[in-house]
C-alpha cells in the first residue's frame, strides 16, 4: 500500500511537470515566430529532439541496440 502511495505521489509530479512544460509551448512558440521563419523553427525543433533523444539512449546505455536496429534495417532496404 505504501508502494502505491508512492507511485500515486510521483504520477502527480509527472504530471504537473508535462502540464507546467506544455502550458510554456503556446508561448513560446509565438515569440519564436516573431524572431524565426517556420522553417527555421521546424530545424531547431528537430535539433532538440534529436538531442534529447540521443541523451536519453546514451544515458540508458542503449546506443549499441540502436546502431544494431539501424545496421538491420539499412540491410534489409539497401543490400
């Protein structure tokens, strides 16, 4: 039961921590027109993703199941 407390405690914090992120999005992304044209917007959108993405399989250790997948699936398109 005590598990369960915890894990209700930290869903609330997740939660609150997307909410808090998402709500800052609208915003943002009206500045970032004023300053940006839209293509410029999409290439530092995709730069971010890619880099968190990539820090979260580093930090995961699963960067050589990712070169693997890729290895597979160049191989199974190109050779």
């Amino acid at each position: 039961m005590e598990n369960q407390v915890k894990n209700q405690k930290k869903a609330y914090i997740y939660a609150l921590i997307s909410v808090f992120l998402w709500s800052t999005v609208a915003s943002v992304f009206k500045i970032s027109l004023e300053t940006l044209s839209v293509s410029q917007l999409v290439l530092f959108a995709i730069l971010t993703s890619t880099i968190a993405l990539f820090t979260i399989v580093v930090a995961k250790n699963l960067l050589n199941d990712v070169i693997q997948h890729f290895k597979k699936i160049l191989n199974i398109y190109f050779f």
